[in-house]
C-alpha cells in the first residue's frame, strides 16, 4: 500500500466503466496546465503509510507530518457498550484511512449518503496517522461513572490546575476523547476527522477542533515557529528507544491496560505577533534564550550546544536570563522533567482583541500563534511540572495567552483483532 | 533564484561564523529522524520561483499553489503621497518574498526588530506568488475621494450588489485593498502577508484574512472540494492566450491605468458539510449536475465531456436539472459569462451554527467550505451575471451561506523600475 490510487475507487451507477477513461482524458486535456501546480511523481512513490497497529498509537513519535487536525469529542453514549461500539467502528475506518482507502467501502447504491465524503479520493496516504485518547470524562463526568472504568483511572490522569494567566475559552477545552489526525495533506487530515465525527453520529460529538501546520522545512533542520525561532531543537530522541520508554511511554507504574500509553496536553496559544514584531531581536534572543538566525543557545555557537546555565556575563549576571524560556524549560530546572514537543503553528485569522500585555494595546490582531501539543510518561512530573514555575515567570509570557487546554490518556496501540483501548474496555 | 536557500543567511551577532557549521551539527544529529517528515530534495529542486514582474500579475494564471492566505487592508494613509509610499515599499518586499529572499536585508544590529520575523528563513520561494487589487474604497470613500483617482475608477468595479440569501459579515466584507498571497507552504503565505502588514503599520491595516488550502492532487487530475466533487472542471484554460485575453485580463474597454489587468471578486462561502454528508450521493449529482466520482456531467461518460443542457430523460425531463449547479452557471446560460475561478478549501474549525435550510437544524458545525477566488475580465458580466440567477435558484444554495464578500480591481503586471498601481498613482 505504498502507492496511493491513481484514480476513484468507484465509479458512478450512470458511468461505471468510466473511471479509468476518465482519468486518462483529464490527464492528456489538462495535463500541460496543471503540471507545475501539483506534487511531483517523487512525492507520490515516497514510503506514504505509516502503520496503524502496533505497540503504540502510530503520531506519538512519528516524525512530525506537515499538518494536523485536533479535535475533541464529548460522548453521548450512555453505557460502556455505545462507547466499545463507537471504538470498534472508530478502529476499523481508522485503518483503512491511514492506508489512504475511504471510511467504508463506497457502496454501489447511490441512493444513500455515501460511506465516505470523497474529498480525499486519490490522495493517497500522505503519512496519515490517527492518535485516540481518553478524557477525564471517560472515567467520571458529573460524578457519574457512566462506562463502569472509574477504578481504572490512572492516577497520573489529573485534570490539569489552573495555571497562572490562563484565559481559556471552555468552547476550545477539555473533551472526552481526543483524535489527532496527522498527514503531509490538509485535505487528508481535515477528511478523516470528518469521517470519524459521522461514525459518532449519535455516539460523540465534536466539541472543539484545532487545524495546524508545520513549515516544509529541509531535511535535517529543525522547523521555525511563527515566533521565527527554531523549534522543537532540545527535544528527546525520538529514534532513540530507551530514551522514548523513559519518558514518553507509561511503564509498570501504570494500570496494566495503560502501559505503552502516553498522555498528551494540548494548549492553544495564541502569540502577539504584531507585538513581538515590534521587538527588538536581541529582546527576543534573551527572552527565549536562544540566537534567533542559528537556534544556538545564548553563550554558545551551535543550535544543538548544550544550554549552559550556569555562565555569566563580565557583570556576574547569567547569559541565559533567569526568566529566559528555554532555562525555566529546561530539565535541568525542573528535576529532569521531559516532554515530546509535537506542536504545530495555528491561524486562526484575525479578530479584535486586547492583549495581556501590554494592557492598553488592542485592535484587529492575527489569532495565531502555536498549537502546543505534548506527550509524556506522566503529566505531574512533565508539563504541570514545567509549567507551573514557566506560567508565573517566563519572559516570553509577555507575547503568549493559553486560550484552550486539553488532557488525555493515549491508550496502548492496537493490536491485529483489537480496537482502540480495548484494554479499559473488555476485561 | 531557483534553488533556496539551504541555510539561515545571517548569523546572530555572538555566533557569526557558526551558521554552517551549526546545519552540518543539525543534519549529522537529527537527520535520521527527521528525514521522514521532511520534503525530498527533488521538491526542492523542483522550479520554484513564479517571476514578480511581467505585463499581468502572477497569482492569477499561475497554476494554483497548495495554499493561500488572503488580506484585505483598510488604508489610513490620508493622501495620495502616502499611498504610493506604501505601494512602493511593498513593490520592493513583494519581489524579495517571490524570490525566497526575507522582507528587507536583515539588519547586523539586533538592537532593533528585525527588518523580517524570520519564521520562512531557509523555506525558500516555495512558488509564492503576491497579487494586489484595488476595492471601491481607494477611489471613493464615504464621498471623499483620498487619493485624487475617482475619475479613474472603472465602470466595470462595480460595488456587488447584495445577492439572494447573502449572509455577509462586514468583518470578513470588502476592504480598500487586497493581497492575496499563495505557495505550496502554509508558513510561507502567511510569512508574506504578515511581512507586508508589518511594513503598512500606520499607512494600512489589516480588515480581515483568509487561510485556504487545496489537496495535493496526482498532476493531471482535478481537485476536490470539501464535498468530495472535482472543482475547476470547466475553467477556460489557464495555458490559452486567447482564452485569457477574452475572459480575463481587461481590454481596450478599460481606462488605460488597468489594461492588463483583471477583476477578482473574493466570496467566503460557508458549506453545511454536516448536512451535505446526510444526503444520498444521487441527490447531490442532481444538485451538482455532475457524477460524483467521476466528474462527468450528468448524461456524459468523462470528466472533461461536454455538459448537454438540451439532453432529456425518458420522461421528457432534462437530464442536466434546471436548478442544477453547473447548469445555472455555465457558459450556455449566461450569455457566454466565463470566469477563472481560482478557489480554495477554508476551514476555521467549528462553531455553533443555526442552518440557513433547514433552519431548525443548529448546533456545533464546521465553519468550512470554500474561498471563492473568481477572476474576470468585467465583473457585470462574469461574477453577477452568473451570481444573479444562481443565487435564486441554485440548489446548492442548500448548503451554501456567502458569509464574506469583496471585489477588486488587480492592476497590470509590474513592469521593471514601476511600482504596483504606478498607472494609477503616477500621471
């Protein structure tokens, strides 16, 4: 399945035997005109799949895709077998899609609505992957335990603290289950969130989503966010297993149907970038820590130099500031603390605001800025542990308001014959 | 200027000589991981700068990129002097950002903010094509005619009138002028506009913009929209000289300031995808008049076959409905009309909606559906001639809300040593 269809699936009841006519036409009528506009036959034979079923829910360490699509469900099932239905149908169409097939087989009759919306025909795969986790309100909604897996909470699924500065919009928070669709095509991850939220009809119901992008950066480099520093740079490995399975995956600490999980926090940041433009470069070199043009930390030469946080100036004061991002981000400051930063650039356009700071500074302003989304072996001891002293003191706090937060548990992967968190769910 | 830049051009003022040194340190510790998500070298070698100048704007007959983001600017400029000040500064950094180069040549000294936020260093040109127009606004506003050309106004720019079911919110309306800003990076789009905003601070800002994307569709083959039809069929063909000169660019019938030029009329159009997916795939046809994977029209076998308005069913009913989408707006119909249209998908997330039809459905819905990008030779009779009777009768109006609306005049091609609108401006 490395090759993605060149042509429809199906063809309609009044030109079945089209299909193939058809493309060959398009290809020789407009072939010239469209050439320069569309990815080149390199892209498309380039490995597109990226597994569906294994150890762990494949866009967890996946190298990043070009864009996301995040959305939050909350369920309407009454009882653990609506919610084991909805994983089961979620399961199925969720494979197919990441093969770059449509939700269902696209049936013959075409006097019903389609099994599948058709914006994604011929695309491919595009390195789709679908990312399932479970809410707070999975395990307990109201005070209601209405699936009958309150005593499988893991501990370390805490509804996350009110951080300081926090300006969150409930209509962009929480959510009973999370999907993250990942692909190097919007259309594909914008399509296959679409698919699944009709399965749910009845079931689920989206409550917030989130669409986001990376830059089409070169091979090897780190990519820049709207901020226009490198981001992403003091990540850990994700080629590296140990370090994966020290923090990023749940271990034997963990209920037994969690393990090889991961819990993922997802912020919606909104930026000032009209007002972080206005500042000045080296302003903003002290504020994140790190030179701008080259992602090397402040007193050393290379982006991937150790921070150094213990070096000072002619004067005795630190080269990288106390309240600099990257010191207050830094494991070294926080008892080793780690986090897989996946995040994604987000815009939302503009529309009125007034910022945090400064008070008195409001008008038409870009809704952009980063959609933070992090995995973790244990949210305590990871972002609530990073974040708790970043909110109160980080410089860049100045240009950054947190207007959604979201957490979940990522259940284990699938295994062939499973469905998503099954584990919780048939015991 | 065909291949981009493979590495930041300016060092920060601590690390000046570790730029190249710092990306060989990035490929060599990451290159294996990051590998799979990044775009092949042979992307990146691919042609892509789209030349600035010329006798007609790129961005219009340019095959379309993968993405756009598109601005509307009020001006506050209060004079005609100060207008073509800031049209000359955007010439300038409008050509540099088609050809992958930063806003402005990035100062040494970082005790200022950068002539450039930064976020696209190193993404290259990426096809990123800039294309102005000028809105009723620049030639009357409110009785006052700021900048002296009210007797250069075209008759063909036109305000649109308000058409049947018009939904128009006056934050994502009109606008005195545009800049629509396309490339196969969403960073780089969005890096353009933001640069240009930057540089009108206090001669012009931002009134609305608008993030839109297409699929990457194998070359040859016709994209689909968000409901899963191809879009673009029966658009007069981009590579025809004569085709163009006829329908597109503006003739001897304009004041001599335009010719050259084109008219673009920008309608944000909201699509009911919730309800569109909870119709029988064969009522859709109908409403579209086409076969939905496929692309043939209704009675025909391909996609690029001819559409038979005259064809009838055994009833005596015409094949090809009366209120059929392509049907109200082909050629046939409208006196010869023909527009480029040059659309893409939006998706601003979800958000609580009541449904224009039917209207007791409301809830959480997506705000997505279609840009509407339209290109034109006279507006009168392109865009609202077809506008008039598909407005009234269009079943597609079903699901259909124009939310946003604006048109424009887009000069000429900058031509060496000239400014855009220099025509106008410059007598």
């Amino acid at each position: 399945m490395n090759e993605p269809p060149r042509s429809c699936p199906f063809a309609s009841r009044r030109s079945l035997l089209a299909g193939t006519a058809a493309l060959a036409a398009a290809i020789t009528t407009r072939g010239a005109a469209r050439a320069e506009s569309a990815p080149s036959p390199e892209v498309a034979s380039a490995p597109l799949v990226v597994p569906f079923r294994g150890p762990h829910q494949s866009g967890i360490i996946t190298p990043a895709q070009s864009h996301t699509y995040f959305a939050a469900f909350d369920v309407a099932a009454a009882n653990r077998d609506g919610l084991v239905e909805l994983l089961r149908v979620w399961t199925d169409a969720a494979e197919r899609l990441t093969l770059g097939k449509t939700a269902a087989v696209l049936d013959q009759d075409l006097a019903a609505p389609g099994a599948d919306s058709g914006e994604a025909l011929g695309l491919g795969a595009s390195r789709l992957t679908l990312t399932f986790g479970f809410g707070p309100g999975i395990f307990a909604k109201d005070g209601v335990d209405r699936f009958g897996v309150a005593g499988q909470r893991p501990a370390a699924l805490v509804d996350l603290p009110r951080f300081n500065g926090d300006q969150l919009i409930p209509a962009k928070s929480g959510g009973d289950l999370s999907l993250q669709a990942c692909a190097d095509d919007p259309q594909i991850a914008f399509h296959a969130v679409r698919q699944l939220a009709r399965l749910a009809y009845g079931a689920a119901q989206i409550r917030w989503v989130q669409a986001g992008f990376l830059p089409r950066t070169p091979p090897g480099e780190t990519p820049r966010n709207l901020m226009g520093f490198k981001d992403g740079t003091n990540n850990p490995p994700i080629d590296d297993a140990a370090a994966m399975a020290n923090t990023i995956w749940i271990g034997e600490e963990g209920p037994a149907w969690v393990r090889g999980g991961s819990y993922v926090v997802v912020r919606r940041i909104r930026i000032a970038l009209e007002h972080w433009d206005r500042t000045e470069v080296d302003f903003q070199e002290q504020t994140m820590g790190r030179h701008k043009y080259t992602g090397a930390p402040l007193g050393g030469a290379h982006e991937f130099d150790p921070l150094d946080l213990d070096a000072k100036d002619g004067d005795g004061n630190p080269i990288i500031a106390e309240n600099a991002h990257v010191r207050l981000g830094s494991a070294a400051m926080n008892d080793g603390a780690r986090i897989l930063r996946r995040g994604y650039a987000y815009d939302d356009g503009v529309n009125f605001t007034a910022e945090r700071w400064p008070p008195w500074r409001q008008g038409m302003e870009y809704d952009a800025g980063l959609l933070f989304i992090a995995y973790q072996r244990d949210p305590r001891t990871g972002f609530i542990r990073l974040f708790e002293s970043m909110s109160k003191l980080d410089a860049l706090n100045q240009f950054a308001s947190h207007t959604g937060s979201a957490i979940f548990v990522c259940p284990p992967g699938v295994r062939a014959g499973e469905f998503i968190g099954q584990s919780l769910l048939v015991t």
